[in-house]
C-alpha cells in the first residue's frame, strides 16, 4: 500500500494537490516487490524522483534470539533454520558449528562434504527463486534441486538435516548420481539485463560501511566470499575464485547472481566426485553441555555472511546466541542505493537487491 504525504503533514493520500514539494511515500509493509513484511519510507520529488529512502523493519519480529535461551542445544537448530528460509541448511550449520566449536567436537569427514555439498545446493535453490521472473529456466531448476534436498532431508523448506557433530543420517543410495545427474543439466540461464545497467548503484565504499556481503556486495567490489577466506574443511583443498564485479548497479547484481550459479554448480561437481565414505555423526550425550565462554562462527550463505556469537555459562541451554544475518545488514544500504531513482525504476531496482524479511526480524 501506498501512503502520500507532503514532507511535514504525513496522511493517506493527503498532498497529491502540492505539486510543488516533495513529497514522502510510504511502501509497504505488504508489497509485492518485497519477500516479506518490511517497509521503505521514500522522499519523492515532484518529477517522481527518489531523494531520500528510510528502510522500516520489525513488521515480522520473530523474537529467535530469545527463543534460543530456553531451548537446548538440539532444540536450537529447529529454530536456526526458520528466519531465512531460503538458507535454511546454512543457517543450521552455523548454529551446529558453533557449539561443535565450543565442546571440541570432531565431525566426520563425510559429514563435513555433505554439508558442503548440500550448502551448494541450498545456494543454487536460493538463488534460482530470485532468478525465477527473469527467466522461467530458473523455475524448473528450482524445483529439480529442491527435489534433490526434499530426498535427503525429507523436509522442503525446513530440512532439519544437521545435528551437532554431524548429519541426522546419511543420504539415501543412490542420491549422488541423481545429484551428478541434475548438475549436468543446469545451463547458464538467458537473461538481457541491457535495461538494468545504471540503475540502483551501490558505491564499494557505502557497501562497506553498511557490512554488506554476499552476492549484492560483491556486486559492488566487495572481495569476501567465506568459502575461499574463512572456508568449511571440504572447501579447502579447492581454487575457488569468488565472483567480484564493480558497477554496483542492478545489472551487476544479477549477474552476480548468475555467475554464482555456475559456480555453485562446479563446486557441488567436485564434493560429489570426491565424497569420503564413512560415518556422518558422532554419539552424543544425552544432554549437551557447551562449557563456560563464548565462540562466533560464521558461514557463506546464499545472501552473505550468517553468523552465531554463543556465550555458554555451562549449561544446556546457551546464555546468548545472537545472529549476524546477511539480509538485516544489506536491506539498511538502500538508504544508500535508491536516491536519484526514478520511481518507475524501483520495481526493477528492488526486484535485484535480494533479502528475506525473517532474516531481518530474526
């Protein structure tokens, strides 16, 4: 929905007779252009031009943090994977990584590759549903990779895969060569983004000061990519060269998107061919104990950096777990990114900055 204002006196509808003056438009919290419930307070000059963008968030608070505190260690990934739930996997990896940090455990090599594997997969099924309407490919691989995480999970969205110290079980016989067989019929998508170029520029140096990551700030010269500098086990013996543009435009944005699905796709080839064999969990206590300290670990999800900071006073539950989740940082660098866009344009300009709204209100 759409409230109009003049710049002072803020009504529905009300300053559509100042023609004069800019004027603040309220979009959102239930929008179309938006995955989820946020809203973008907008300052519109008379020629229908953004000066001035307020990203408003909390419509969706889902209160996880605190939830944390009262669940234990195993409860917590039911959790973890639910604000984004296009990361579910990564988000559960990041909670199970860092309580493994915290008691010292030693994760099977088979269950690390899995992860791995499975964290590619995740990313191409992510990235595919915001590919989707610019080329209708992207729905049909969407659906052959989340396929292939609904046989190994048994769950769609919330796959509820990771355990501390490993996998819940190991993947059904015969799920790799579907997985070798799927990979093999992913072909770069067709997308003309002529019409995107120069539109909704994000400077490297704005990127920067608002912690943006992942394939949005890559997009504008931001060179991080976890999997290559602070990399997963499996992911070490690899030359992985992230994908690093410099036009922080739209356009950059979506290419970046398409490139990481290439890349994905040749990572997740390798950990097939070079799966280890073995077993993908350890035996657990009947009840986990994080000793007294703090550990943070970090993950390279779909939309950037998902990180858990866990302070443990020795019990089974942990004191704090706080999240650094990639969209809560990006979505501020449209205050940033949208003045001098013409509101026709912002349809286009939102359609390519990709967050999730739950990853906001975790």
């Amino acid at each position: 929905m759409l409230g109009v204002s003049e710049q002072i006196t803020v009504g529905v509808g009300a300053g559509a007779q100042y023609l004069g003056v800019d004027r603040v438009i309220d979009l959102g919290p239930l929008h179309p252009s938006a995955h989820g419930a946020y809203r973008l307070r907008l300052t519109v000059t008379p020629d229908l031009v953004i000066t001035a963008a307020t990203p408003l968030v909390g419509h969706l608070h889902r209160g996880a943090e605190k939830l944390f505190e009262v669940r234990d260690y195993r409860q917590v990934l039911t959790l973890a994977n639910r604000h984004d739930w296009l990361a579910a996997f990564c988000n559960e990896l990041a909670v199970a990584l860092a309580v493994e940090r915290m008691t010292g455990m030693d994760v099977p090599a088979r269950a690390q590759w899995l992860r791995a594997l499975l964290c590619e997969l995740n990313r191409l099924m992510a990235h595919m549903v915001f590919l989707t309407p610019l080329s209708p490919a992207a729905a049909t691989y969407r659906e052959g990779v989340q396929a292939l995480m609904e046989e190994a999970s048994g769950g769609r969205i919330h796959f509820m895969f990771n355990r501390i110290g490993g996998l819940r079980e190991d993947v059904p016989a015969g799920w790799t060569g579907r997985v070798a067989a799927f990979l093999s019929t992913v072909e770069p998508l067709d997308v003309d983004l002529s019409a995107l170029e120069g539109l909704g520029v994000l400077p490297l140096a704005d990127a920067l000061t608002y912690g943006v990551t992942g394939p949005i700030g890559r997009a504008s010269g931001v060179d991080l990519d976890l999997r290559r500098d602070d990399p997963l086990p499996a992911y070490r013996s690899l030359e992985l060269t992230p994908v690093v543009r410099t036009e922080g435009d739209a356009a950059a944005r979506i290419r970046c998107l398409l490139d990481e699905v290439r890349l994905s796709v040749t990572l997740a080839r390798s950990f097939v061919d070079d799966l280890p064999s073995g077993p993908v969990n350890v035996r657990l206590p009947k009840a986990i104990k994080a000793p007294e300290g703090s550990v943070y670990t970090r993950v390279e999800a779909p939309l950037g950096t998902s990180g858990v900071h866990l302070s443990s006073r020795g019990e089974k539950t942990p004191w704090r777990l706080k999240l650094r989740t990639p969209s809560f940082n990006n979505v501020q660098a449209l205050s940033a990114l949208l003045p001098g866009t013409p509101v026709d344009d912002l349809p286009a300009v939102l359609s390519s900055f990709a967050v999730i709204v739950g990853d906001i209100d975790k």
